[in-house]
C-alpha cells in the first residue's frame, strides 16, 4: 500500500511551531490531553453503539491503556473507542478547524512567555510535539475494515496510509526526545512519573486507564502485572442518591489536605444550554491563611472529568474563598486560562448560581441545624461580612445570614431578624456602634441614652464591620443607624413636645456656655451641642453623619492611606 505525504494547513503548522519550541512551560500536559482524547473516544463509541444496534464494533472492555518502553523511549497512548477514518485523520489531525485560531497564534507568537494565552482553544494532540520528536498514530473507526497509518515530526508535513490489521480504536506512540538532562523528573517512560500524572489529572476519568509493568520476581523470573492506575471516582457526576458521605468525607480530604470532615456538602448539576456539576465543601474550620493575600482560593476546575487547574478563582468571590471543591464544566476548552476563565460569561453564570446556592445552603443551616451554623459563622463571618460591601446583588442574602453580638445579651450573637423582633414600639432605626472591643463599646458614654430607654444596640468589633455599615442602607425596611453619629432621635414626638419648653430655657442658659466652649476648642471639635442622649456622664464626642469612625481612622491608618 502507498504512503502519501500531506501538508500540514497553515495554521496548524505555527501552532506545531510553537509546540516544537515548547512555549509551554508544563510539558506534562501532554498526557492529559492524549488521555482525554481517548476518553471521549470512548465516550462516543459507548453512544454510537447504543444509537446504532448494527454497528460492528467490539464494546466489552473500554479502556485507556498506557504502555512505556524505556529502552526504546516510546509511549504509547491506546484505546479501543470510536477511531478515525483516513478522511477523519486528514480533516481532524491536519487542521485546525476551530474559529479565531488566527487571532489567537498571532497574540501567542507575541508572548512567548505567557503560555497561559493559549487557553484560547485546545492545542490538544499537537501538544505531544513538545515531548517527542515523532508521532505515530494508528486507528481504525469502530464498524470499518481497513485503518489508518499517520506519522509526522512535527515540520510541516506528515505521512498517511492505509493498514490492514488495526486493532478498533486509536493507538498514539511518541518516540520522546533525548532528555535534556539526567534529571528523571522528566522521563515520561519511567513506571512513578506516569502514574503521577495521571494521578494528577485524569484521576476521575470514567474509563480504565491500565498500565502493565514488568515484575522480575525470586527466581528471576518476569512477571507482567497490569493496574489500573485511576479510581475513576467523578463524585460529582454520580447521582447523589448514590453517594454515602463517607465517601464524600473521603473526597473532602483528598482534595483539601483537611483532617476533619467538612462543614456541608453542596452537590449540584445544571443541564441546558451550559452543562455543569459542582460538589462543593464548607470546611468546618477556617484555614490559617483565610485573610492572606496569597492565601489559596477558588475549587477546582474540570472539564469532562479532565482536571484543568487547581484554585480556579474565577469560579467564586473572594468572600466566599474558604469554600472548596469541584466545579466540571462541559463546554470548555481543555486550555482555558485564568484570564479567560475570568471573563468568560458562561462561567460568570455558573458563579452567580454556586453563590446563591451556598448562601441558601448556610440559610438553611441557620434555619434547621443551628449548632452548625454558628460554627460556620465563628469560622468565615468575617469573610462573609467582605461580600455585603463588594457583592451588592447578594447583599440581603448575606445579611439574612449574618449574625452580631449585642446589648441584648452577655454573650453570643443575634440575626438582624431576631433583632428586628425585638425592635420596641416605635423603634424606627437598627442600631449599633462599632468600636474595638464589646467592653470599649459598652462602657462607651453614646451607649448611656440607649441603656436608658432600652434599646437594643448591636455590638460590631470585627475592622471590616466599620466599611460594611457604610454599604448598607437598611435590612427589612429597618435603616441601620450608628449610635455615635450624628443626632439620634431617641424621643417620641409627644416626648419632644412635652420637653420642648425646657429645652428652649436650657438653651437659653447655656448659650453663653457653649459659644465660649466653641471657640476654646476649636482646634479639636466642629461645634459644642447641649446633649439629651447622656444621662450620667458629662459628655461624649459624637461623630458627623459622614465622617470616618475612629476604627476606621486608624484601619486606613495601618493601610497607609
Ligand atoms: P480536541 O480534542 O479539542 O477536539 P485534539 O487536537 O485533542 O482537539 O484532537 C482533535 C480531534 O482528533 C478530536 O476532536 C478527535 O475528533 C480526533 N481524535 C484525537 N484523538 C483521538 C482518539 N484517540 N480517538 C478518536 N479520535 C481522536
Ligand atoms: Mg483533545
């Protein structure tokens, strides 16, 4: 049979280009992509095969295999799935037919060094041109008789022709390049770096992947003995019915190096036009580097049980950043970048719906399992309190799970619900005073009016309660009111009538006073007010509806500001 050489299309060239010249700085990749490939050979036979009851085609053992061969440095990545006819080869592997590959190879030939631009579209197959200096592939589609031979060194063309004994299925062998060194963190034929990889990445694809091994035993005998070397556990896409959460505890830990159990379990599927699943976690205690800035943050991302990257911040705000988990998408490209993922607007999406379905998950806790949810409150309050100032679309569902300390007792917090029950007749506003600690706030001479007449005052400590308050107008129509700003009308209009000719006199008497006192401390205070909030102490300084808070004052302080 006669071998034809074919040209590789332009634009598939200078991405081989690139491939060859290894913009890439994890060459691992490869792997995946050759693994991920056979997965979703599979994944089309299995449909194929149930659509089409006269197909010819073996369907009794799908799996990956891997075969190393040291000696020889090759490897090969085989499975028995779909295959290619030769057109399908000439069209699938000589081109690229995705749109905007232009566009991108022009930005990627500019930044070399930003190999994460190349998230644009999946590089795929050709991705093996980064670690072997020769590729053979050899299929045969599932249903024909004769395969297909193609072989290429990744230099503009390729050779194909057609073979008479292929096994159904797709065969990959890459003769490796030389090693750069005798650093065997790089040799891809070695039995430890294979199985890291897939450990790494394809750990949940659905399909086996096997690797046999040579075993030479006592008596120097050589022994083969074939693994499987995934757990093929994609928790997520399995019906959560079916899932103890033994196993989910199992999950938790595997990918959060937590000891303890998490917190809740959030497990979720979206079909329709963008196709998801999340198994998400809130652990039961907040991690040491919850309020750094290079603290990890963001779950995991899959497409199609193909792990993509670790910490997809993309996928969560930064006040929801102790959540952990899985989020796999269906319709991404398997090189999408961290830029991309940020504005990519199917991922906005997802967001937005994890978001919601996480502050409802804590709602519900509040709600029916209270114990836990003031230990998830103990634990990321103060990272949830975050989103009430930067997520506005979410502001009244965090403040429904908010919770604060206050007068109303010594110790623990309320809900502004349970404040707002409490609320006295003719109470118009919530109050509260933020401050250093509940002691300082307490013995504070603006607490004395309240105490008095039996108001509730909640009790904010934490610094980012001072900028939260300022973003929040109001919770059930009830608008939040700072009891060291501005005048507090604490009186009942027949009280004000009532007090009113006395008042007149006292101004009267204390003119002189108070003009005196203005004046002698000008340097320090705006304007010298007779008080009817005290009643023991002989005066407060009290704040403008707009200027910053003590606490504040110093926070920007600390932040150089
Ligand atoms: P992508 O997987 O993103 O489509 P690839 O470069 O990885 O891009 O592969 C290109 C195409 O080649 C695939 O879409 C598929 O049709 C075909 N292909 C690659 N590997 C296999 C395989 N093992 N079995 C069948 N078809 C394959
Ligand atoms: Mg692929």
């Amino acid at each position: 049979m006669s071998t034809e050489t074919l040209e590789f299309q332009a634009e598939a060239r200078q991405l081989l280009q690139l491939m060859v010249h290894s913009i890439y700085s994890n060459k691992d990749i490869f792997l995946r992509e050759l693994i991920s490939n056979a997965s979703d050979a599979l994944d089309k036979l299995r449909l194929e095969s149930l659509v089409d009851k006269d197909l010819d085609a073996d369907t009794s053992d799908l799996h990956i295999a891997i075969e190393a061969d040291r000696e020889a440095r090759t490897l090969t990545v085989r499975d028995n799935g779909i295959g290619m006819s030769r057109e399908d080869v000439v069209r699938l592997i000589g081109t690229i037919a995705k749109s905007g590959t232009a566009e991108v190879l022009a930005k990627l030939r500019e930044a070399k060094e930003n190999a994460e631009l190349i998230g644009q579209f999946g590089v795929g197959f050709y991705s093996t041109f980064m670690v072997a200096d020769r590729v053979v592939l050899t299929t045969r589609k599932a249903g024909e008789a004769e395969g297909t031979r193609w072989e290429s060194a990744g230099e503009g063309t390729y050779t194909i022709e057609a073979v008479a004994d292929a096994p159904q299925g797709t065969s990959v062998t890459l003769h490796l390049k030389p090693e750069d060194s005798e650093d065997h963190l790089y040799d891809y034929t070695t039995e430890w770096k294979i199985r890291e990889i897939v450990k790494r990445y394809s750990d949940f694809i659905s399909w086996p992947i096997r690797m046999t091994t040579e075993k030479t035993g006592e008596d120097e005998t050589v022994e083969y003995e074939t693994q499987t070397l995934n757990s093929m556990k994609a928790l997520w896409a399995r019906p959560r019915k079916e899932v103890e959460q033994s196993e989910y505890n199992d999950f938790y830990r595997h990918i959060s190096h937590d000891w303890s159990d998490p917190l809740e379990t959030i497990h979720m599927k979206a079909e329709g036009t963008f196709e998801y699943e999340a198994l998400l976690f809130i652990p039961s205690r907040a991690p040491f580097d919850l309020f750094m800035r290079e603290g990890k943050r963001g779950p995991q991302l899959y497409v199609k049980r193909v792990f993509i990257m670790e910490d997809a911040e993309a996928l969560l705000p930064d006040y929801l950043r102790f959540v952990k988990g899985v989020v796999d998408a269906h319709d991404l490209s398997l090189n999408i970048s961290r830029e991309i993922l940020q504005q990519d607007r199917q991922i906005q999406a997802v967001r937005r719906r994890l978001v919601k379905k996480i502050l409802s998950t804590v709602r519900d806790l509040q709600q029916n399992d209270n114990e836990k949810y003031q230990t998830f409150w103990r634990e990321f309050g103060r990272a949830v309190k975050e989103g009430l100032i930067n997520d506005t679309d979410n502001q009244g569902a965090i403040l429904e799970i908010l919770s604060a300390a206050s007068t109303h007792a010594e110790e623990g917090v309320t809900t502004l619900a349970d404040y707002v029950s409490r609320m006295k007749d003719g109470q118009q506003h919530i109050y509260y005073m933020t401050g250093e600690s509940r002691s300082m706030i307490e013995n504070s001479p603006h607490m004395e009016a309240f105490r008095a007449k039996g108001f509730e005052v909640l009790i904010l400590t934490d610094p980012v309660d001072e900028v939260w308050v300022e973003r929040v107008t109001e919770f059930d129509g009830k608008p939040l009111q700072s009891i060291a700003k501005g005048q507090v009308d604490l009186e009942s209009e027949e009280e004000k009538e009532a007090a009113k000719p006395e008042q007149e006199q006292r101004k009267k008497d204390f003119a002189e006073l108070l003009t005196w006192m203005t004046g002698a401390l000008s340097e320090n205070v705006k304007e010298v007010r007779l008080s009817s909030r005290l009643t023991t102490s002989a005066a407060c300084i009290v704040g403008d509806e707009n200027d910053v808070t003590p606490t504040l004052e110093k926070m920007y302080r600390a932040m150089g500001q």
